[in-house]
C-alpha cells in the first residue's frame, strides 16, 4: 500500500456528476497537481472533509473542468490513507481526462476492489463488511441492500465477534495458567467452560439459521414454470415480467429452451426459468429442451406448475406433478380461467394445498398468486442483526459450529481441559476465516493483555 491509486468511482456513463477517488501516500501531491483550488492554497493546507471549489487541469495546465475537490485524512478515510475525491461533470470523456491527469501526476490505476482491498488490510473493516460492499453495489431490491447496509455496519460481524472473544476468553486463559504458572492464573473450570460453549452453540446456531433467508434475499428465488406443451407457461412468464419475453403461439412446443428471467412479485425477487413443456417427443431438438426444463426442476426453490384449466386431466400432468414435488415449495396455477372450467382439482388437492386460479392472458388472479408466494416466503421484521449471504460465510460458521459440538462432547465425555479447547481452537479459526482475523496473534496478544499486565 505504499503507492497511490486512483479511479473513476461512479459509473461510465453520461450524469449530471462523476467523482474521480484517489488514495495513498502521495494522494496530497497528486491533488495538487491535478486540482487548483479557488483559495489558491495547497491541498496540505486545505480543511479536510470539506468540499473545495476549483478546476481540474491536465498536466499541461490545460483546464479540465471546474469541479469540487474532498480531502480525507487516514482516521476518517474510506482506505484508512489520505484520499481525496475530484467531484466534476459526469462526462465520460471529462472523467477519463482527469484520470489521465493523476496517472500524469504519479498515481495508478486502482485494481478492481482495491479501495476495499485497502481499507480491510488498514482494519477499516473486516472481510465480511468488504464483501457487504459488493453485495450493497449489486443489491436488487430494498430488502437486500438493507442488509448489506447492516452488514457493512458491523451488524453480521458483532455477533461473530462476541462468540470468538466468548472462546478467546476460555482459551487464553487455559494457556496463560499452563505458560505461566508463576502468575497466580486460575484455569477456567468446567462449568465455566460448558457455559461458554452452550452460549457459542446457541449463537452459530442463529447465524447459520439465517443463510436460507440470506441466499434467497441476495439471489432470489430459484423459480421455475412447468406444466405441459400450451398450458400456458410462456403467457405466465410474460403476465409476470409485464412485456412479451416469450413466444406464445397455439402450436404445442413452441418453447424448446430455457428463458430466465428476474422479477420483483409478491414481495420476493424471483428467478424465473420458463421450461419446454414436459412430454415424450421424437424431435430431438425439443428432447434437449424438456431435458434441460428437468434439470431446472431440480434445482428450484420454487415450482410454479401450470395446468390448462379448460382441459380435463389427461394423465400426462404426472410427470410434471412428480418433477414438481423436488422443490421446496409447489403451486399449481390452473390457467385460462378466463375460459370455461372443466379441469377438476379433486384429485390433485389433497396432494398439493396451494392452488391458485388465474388469467395470464387477463391478468385475473395474478394479485392472488403473488399473496400466496408471500405467504410461502414471508418477509421477515427487519432485525438488528444481518442474514448470511454467501456460502463462504455459511462454510466458516457451519465448521465453527462442528467445532464447538466437538468440544462440548468431549468435555461432556470427562476429556480433560486441553483437549476441549483444541476443538475451540478451531472453532476460532473458522471464525477468523470468517472475518479476516489471526487467532494466533490474537492469542498471544489476549494472554499478554489480560493476564500479565505489568508482570
């Protein structure tokens, strides 16, 4: 971190304004070359977190454009290094220019997600707030970004927090009474012990309880449409997207593909996956399709499975019924209900509880299918702590948890202490994967803190 990077912070396209960011040692320098403030001081003695009136200019002293200039120092910078931000007109070409004109000035090109990269390795934040930025950047609906806030906040890694300081506090002490006996340390006991492991337990347990919700929040839900040839699959997809993304014509096996699509609808983001209708067929093209609609059956959360209501049940539908129960949740759209009923749900009602009438053609009945998703994946009260979000994070807590159940069994097994807390030892290192930490450093660093002050 001993050079100075810089790069266009918003996005490249033509907005009303576009800010350039530079971080490092020489930020300070490279400022001055590239900005001239209105006051005509140095960037050195510029007030900080200030907004600064001035013009952008080449190395040449060409003027760029009349902007604004931010200075940072490292406490209450983004990098943990002095920054600074050129606030100009969002003209791409005016953003390249003055990016141009620091690369002249002695910076470079930041990395991708090297601001980041840098505030983490500054302990501005841990690895579970850098990947709350992607996940704020890329957040497709409000619910999502406000966990990624809560995220960044340090809402997900105080709860990480206070089991790994729970097990710090349990382990240091066990080594600080065996390291040095001659400070008088009492070791935990046992009873101390079962009760930080049962509180740690309870904890991973909540956080690991989360990923569902997490995934399904940052992803949407896997969703695919299945019934059989002009059933009404495609007018589905299309009713709910709200244009015409698929081909609907009254000739059966008109979709031979997969569609994917995302929509907002009953209060989920769903990942739409319009399938081939499901049926034996000779044309090897249309084969491909129904075995790519089977292998996005599999892979669903959701099945939307859709029967023409103005046809009786043929016994066709029970490849489709039966590919449809892999889910975790099933709804059975009887469509065409704007058309004379003659489907008869008797037979199908007792095995599958929700059903739901419709329209994709008029739209009837689309309000009642999107009440029922909410109420197959209701939207819970907004917690003060945040969801799990990605695997990596589920993968860490999942081992710490293990951990933790091994170290239980072999205290509850009458193991003597050192044994126990290998296992929390390990616990504290999937935690410190989890969010950048070193449990060795932190066990030397607690020993001597704790237990050995001014000894």
């Amino acid at each position: 971190m001993t050079d100075t990077i810089a790069a266009i912070a918003t996005a490249r396209t033509p907005a009303a304004i576009g800010i350039v960011r530079i971080s490092g040692p020489e930020t300070l320098s490279v400022a001055d070359r590239v900005f001239r403030a209105k006051n005509g001081k140095p960037a050195a003695d510029q007030a900080t977190r200030r907004m600064l009136y001035g013009q952008m200019r080449t190395a040449e002293g060409t003027v760029i454009d009349d902007g604004l200039c931010v200075l940072f120092p490292p406490q209450s910078s983004y990098t943990g290094q002095w920054s600074a931000e050129l606030h100009c007109h969002g003209s791409p070409v005016v953003l390249d220019e003055v990016l141009r004109s620091t690369f002249a000035a002695g910076a470079r090109q930041a990395r991708g997600g090297e601001f980041t990269k840098r505030a983490f390795l500054s302990g501005r934040m841990d690895l579970i707030q850098a990947e709350a930025v992607a996940d704020l950047i890329d957040a497709e609906t409000a619910e999502s970004a406000q966990n990624a806030a809560l995220q960044l906040s340090g809402a997900l890694s105080r709860g990480v927090e206070r089991v790994y300081g729970d097990l710090m506090d349990i382990t240091s002490r066990f080594y600080a009474a065996v390291d040095y006996p001659d400070e008088d340390i009492e070791p935990p006991e046992h009873r101390q012990i079962a009760d930080t492991l049962t509180g740690c337990r309870r904890e991973l347990q909540r956080l690991l309880d989360t990923f569902r919700r997490g995934r399904i929040l940052k992803r949407g839900i896997p969703t695919v449409l299945l019934g059989l040839p002009n059933a009404g699959k495609s007018s589905l997809l299309n009713a709910l997207l709200g244009y015409d993304r698929a081909i609907v014509t009254e000739v059966a096996g008109t979709t031979r593909d997969t569609l994917e699509e995302k929509v907002r609808f009953g209060g989920q983001l769903l990942r739409l996956c319009d399938t081939a209708g499901i049926r034996e067929t000779g044309d090897s093209v249309e084969k491909l399709g129904v075995d790519r609609a089977v292998a996005a059956a599999e892979q669903a959360g959701l099945s939307l499975v859709v029967l023409d209501g103005s046809q009786s049940l043929t016994g066709g539908e029970e490849a489709v019924l039966t590919l449809a129960e892999k889910a975790e949740h099933t709804i059975i759209i009887i469509n065409k209900n704007d058309l004379p009923r003659r489907l008869d749900t008797g037979a199908i009602q007792g095995r599958f509880p929700n059903i739901c009438a419709l329209s994709a053609r008029t739209g009837e009945g689309l309000e009642e299918l999107g009440a029922l998703i909410q109420r197959l994946y209701p939207t819970p009260h907004r917690e003060t702590g945040a969801l799990l979000t990605n695997s990596r994070q589920a993968e860490a807590v999942s081992r710490a948890l293990q951990a933790v159940d091994r170290a239980a069994a072999a205290l509850d097994g009458g193991l003597t202490p050192d044994a126990v807390l290998t296992d929390a030892e390990e616990a504290l290192a999937a935690l410190g994967e989890l969010t950048g930490k070193s449990i060795r450093e932190d066990l030397v660093a607690t020993i001597f803190s704790r237990f050995c002050v001014g000894k």
